[in-house]
C-alpha cells in the first residue's frame, strides 16, 4: 500500500512549481489559445502523469534500467518534441503577436487540441519518466497490491500537479489586462518559446 502520502504530496507538489516544460506550455495556451484549448492541455498532462504511473508499476523502470539505449531513445525523443513546441512559440510570437490584437493572435484549437498538445508534452518530458520509474515505486512497500498502489499514487500525482497548473493558468488570466499589451505579450512568448528550446536542448543532450 501507498506510504509516506503526505511526503508524497508535498514532493509533487514541489516538482509541479518548479519551472519546466509543462510551465511554459501552460503559459502560452493561456496567452495564445481560449479556455477550452488552457483545459484541453491540462487534462492532456495529467493523462500523461496517468501513463507514466501505469508504465512504472507494470515493469517500464526494470526495463529502462536494463536497457541504456532505451533510455537514451526516450530521452532524446523527448527534447525532439520540445524543442519543436518552443520553435513554433517563438514563430508565432515573432510573426503574429506583435501585428494582431492579443484576442486574434493565438491559434484556438480546441480542447482536443490542447489535451494532444499536453500529453505530448508530458509524454515527451524524460524528468517525468524518471520520477515516475525511479521516485514514484519508493513511495509504495512491498505489502499489498503494488500495481494498484502505484496506479493511485500517480492519481495522486496528476491531481497535485493539476490543481497547481490551474492556479497558474489562473493567475496568468487574471494580469491578462497587463500582460495582454503588445510588447508584454511578445516578450512572454518569446521568453516561453527559449525556454521550450532550452529544456528540450538540455533534456536531448542528457545534461
């Protein structure tokens, strides 16, 4: 059975506010795309903390351990897909925030959109992978059913993470009225797409 949940929690907790891929996702749906796409994205992540959970307990840490090439593979794929998002950010910021009124420039697509755009993410993240196959299973002891522990642990984890995305994606709506202005806006997306780029780079790299 799951132990230590408060620790758990807290743990979580502490990963979701630290700056990172999902972050700067988050940021640029709310300033590019409408409620539904800001939605979409946050279910999107949290299926892929789901996923990363469901891999971990059914065996994917023993094999990623065995096996570096995986790894690396994963690892590598992961900085593709982010270092794409932050080029097509940083594109969108330099061809159309400063040209259109906020409300136009951003592409709107969707909830089923933003829940793709999300779990490609989440799934493209290694440093989620590795919590997940390494940090996750030492919450959870030997007694009990393991697989169905670790299964709700990282419900656990996709719910801290959610309701800590939506209070970002919150406040960022709420200075909407500030950051909305056309020199803001370019700068924060331009800020988000470097910092796509970045983390991609780093995470393809293996630094």
């Amino acid at each position: 059975m799951p132990t230590h949940v408060p620790v758990f929690i807290a743990t979580t907790l502490l990963l979701a506010m630290l700056p990172g891929a999902s972050q700067a996702l988050l940021i640029r749906q709310v300033l590019e795309g409408g409620r539904r796409t800001v939605r979409g994205t946050l279910a999107g992540n949290a299926t892929g903390f789901l996923l990363w959970s469901t891999a971990a307990a059914a065996g994917l840490s023993a094999v990623l351990l065995a096996s570096p090439t995986a790894y690396a593979a994963l690892r590598i794929a992961g900085g593709i897909v982010l270092m794409g998002l932050g080029v097509k950010t940083l594109r969108t910021a330099l061809t159309t925030v400063s040209t259109r009124p906020p409300h136009e420039g951003g592409r709107r697509t969707g909830f089923a959109g933003g829940y793709l755009t999300g779990l490609s993410t989440n799934l493209g993240n290694p440093k989620a992978g590795v919590f997940a196959v390494s940090v996750l299973p030492q919450f959870v002891t030997a007694k009990g059913p393991v697989f169905l522990s670790t299964v709700a642990l990282g419900a656990l984890w996709a719910l801290v993470s959610a309701s800590w995305y939506m209070l970002l994606t919150w406040a960022v709506g709420r200075g909407r009225a500030l950051i909305s202005r056309p020199t803001v806006l370019r700068g924060l997306s331009v800020t988000t797409g470097v910092v796509l780029l970045g983390l991609g780079a780093t995470v393809a790299a293996g630094v």
